[in-house]
C-alpha cells in the first residue's frame, strides 16, 4: 500500500517526503571525513524546516564545515507543505557560529532571495550546484534520473535517498556498473518513514503517526564508505541440483544474496537487492536482466517466452520451461583473486 502511494506521488510530482533526523544521524555518521572543509549544498529542501539543514547547522564545526546551502522550490512560507504556491523561492546560507553559543542563530543564517522557484534545474540553483563540495539531500522521486544526471554532468560528491527500482533505470545501472555511483548504508529494515501529504497506510507495527512508510528506500552515493570494500561471506558449495541454469542463458540462478557459492566462477543471476552488499572488489557486474536496461542479456522474443505478449522484454530467465525469473537479475561473476 505504502508503495502504491509512492506510484501516486511520481504520477503527481507530489514529491514531499520530508526525512526524518534520526534517519540522515544514521546514514551521515559514516561520511564525517568527507565533510571538513566543504561546501554543502541542499537543494531540494525548504531549509526552515528540513531536517538537513538543521542536521548540518547543528552539526556544522562538528564535521569542520566551510559553508551549508540549502534552497527551496516555490516557498516563502515558513511551512512544512508550502503547496508550492510561490512563485519564487529562497536560499539558505549558514557559515558557522558567530557568538559562541554553539546554536545556529536566526541573526547567523543569511536568507535570501532566489529570482525564480528554486528548481534545481534553474540557472541560478546551478550556480549555486557548482558552488558546492557535496550535495546531500532526498530529491524528488519523478526526477531522479534527472536529479542524478545533473550531478553527474557538473562532477559532484553526494549522498541522496532513492527508490532500490533506480538500480535498473537506464540512465543510473550504467553508472553502478562503472563504479561512478553505489549504495550507502541504508534505511533500517529496508523502509523508512517520511512526513509526507499522504495517508499513512503502513502495518500496525510500523505505523508512524503523521508518517508514510516507503519500503525499499535507500541512500545513493559516490562518497567512499568502508562497507563497500567488505567482502560477503560465502558459506555455500554449488551443486547444479541446488544452482540451476538458465536455458536461455549460460548462468545460474541465485535466489537470495547469502546464497552465492564460494567454489563457482562462472555468471550468476542475483536479485538487485545484493547491490546493498556488493564490493566491486570481490564481484564483477556484467549486465542486467530489465526491460529497456543497455546491459539486458538479450532481447527475447515471444517465442522465448509465449507467457508475454511484450516481445521486448528481456527480464525472462528460463529453468525447465518455467519463467524461474520474471524479477529482476543482475549478473555477475567472481573476481579472481
């Protein structure tokens, strides 16, 4: 349910979920190296009430900050869910304590002006993008791609929140398969509660008041972190009964991550869920098994699979004649060591 409100807001461009402060505590306490002396920029965020902003306010000679950013788009208002009425917008700028109390004082923030709305594609957001060391925010989902590229283009540091399904768009496995872009440390337990506009339709046990509950969120960076240089423990010895392989490709089916054997090098199929362990130390990403994806393993026709009538699709894996892996596979291999 939490997911089909997530499908409303891309349909929408209701993109509002704000983060919680525990969450940002939680992944930010990895990165504290990468901060000292940098600029930091938070664009898509009302800076009056985002908890980035007081994050990194409050936190600012903590991590030895030179300067924090952060914009808004179309908000003027000193109000969790602006609407986006205004026209024009405001920016942030926040350089430290001044009086020695250690507190991010009204009279030590300078708010100004923005001429436009404050979209992160506009010219002057840009200029501000280009200012800036390291851009850590939670972008709209509808704009990911966009969002993602922008950063790419003007060579930035980030860390931001993502959906896990952005591993297969396009525009961003490329960019993990070249070791430009990979996962952080994660939400607790895969999901993580937003303030939002939207009803709360998460379980008894994770309801949040006030709150919406996304599974499959995550933190998307290309900040070095430890966790990405640690190996998975293999535990597993293949056997071809526990390992089938594909009739339609010469690889073997991986049903969880903590099943890949130890004692086979050849290509396997793993769910995307094991780019939160991947180290590009230890595994080698050749392609990936999606609809549209440049790295698919072929483009299977109907006569592949009679059970699909979208002659394009090439997320089909066959085992004895059955669509053994209709979701998604990324496929590697060991490296050799």
């Amino acid at each position: 349910m939490a997911n089909r409100n997530l499908n409303k807001a891309k349909e929408a461009k209701k993109d509002e979920f704000y983060t919680q402060l525990e969450d940002i505590n939680n992944e930010l306490r990895h990165y504290r190296e990468h901060f000292r002396g940098k600029t930091v920029l938070c664009n898509c965020d009302d800076p009056r009430v985002s908890n980035f902003f007081t994050y990194f306010a409050y936190n600012f000679e903590f991590l030895g900050l030179k300067k924090l950013i952060t914009t808004c788009y179309k908000n003027q208002n000193i109000d969790l869910f602006s609407q986006n009425k205004s026209e024009q917008a405001v920016y942030l700028v926040y350089e430290g304590d001044k009086n020695g109390d250690h507190i991010p004082n009204a009279e030590e923030i300078g708010v100004k002006p923005l001429k436009g709305d404050g979209d992160f594609r506009s010219k002057e957001c840009i200029e501000l993008l280009k200012e800036a060391d390291i851009v850590v925010t939670n972008p709209p989902f509808s704009l990911f791609r966009e969002y993602v590229a922008q950063l790419m283009e003007y060579d930035k540091k980030f860390l931001i929140i993502g959906h896990q399904n952005a591993i297969k768009y396009k525009e961003i496995f490329p960019l993990i398969k070249e070791n430009k872009l990979w996962l952080g440390y994660g939400f607790k337990g895969g999901a993580g509660h937003f303030i939002s506009h939207y009803e709360d339709k998460a379980t008894a046990g994770d309801h949040r008041e006030g709150m919406i509950r996304v599974s499959g969120v995550t933190w998307f960076t290309n900040l070095e972190i430890k966790k990405r240089h640690e190996d998975i423990i293999l535990y597993k010895n293949y056997t071809p009964e526990e390992y089938p392989t594909y009739e339609n490709y010469n690889a073997i089916e991986i049903a969880k991550t903590e099943l890949i054997p130890m004692d086979y090098d050849g290509i396997m199929g793993v769910p995307i869920t094991f780019m939160d362990k991947y180290n590009p130390e230890q595994f080698e990403i050749l392609g990936l098994t999606d609809r549209d994806s440049p790295y698919c393993t072929k483009k299977y026709t109907i006569a592949d699979s009679p059970h699909y009538s979208d002659l394009n699709r090439c997320s089909v894996l066959r085992i004895n004649g059955s669509l053994k892996s209709q979701y998604t596979r990324v496929l590697i291999r060991k490296i050799k060591k």
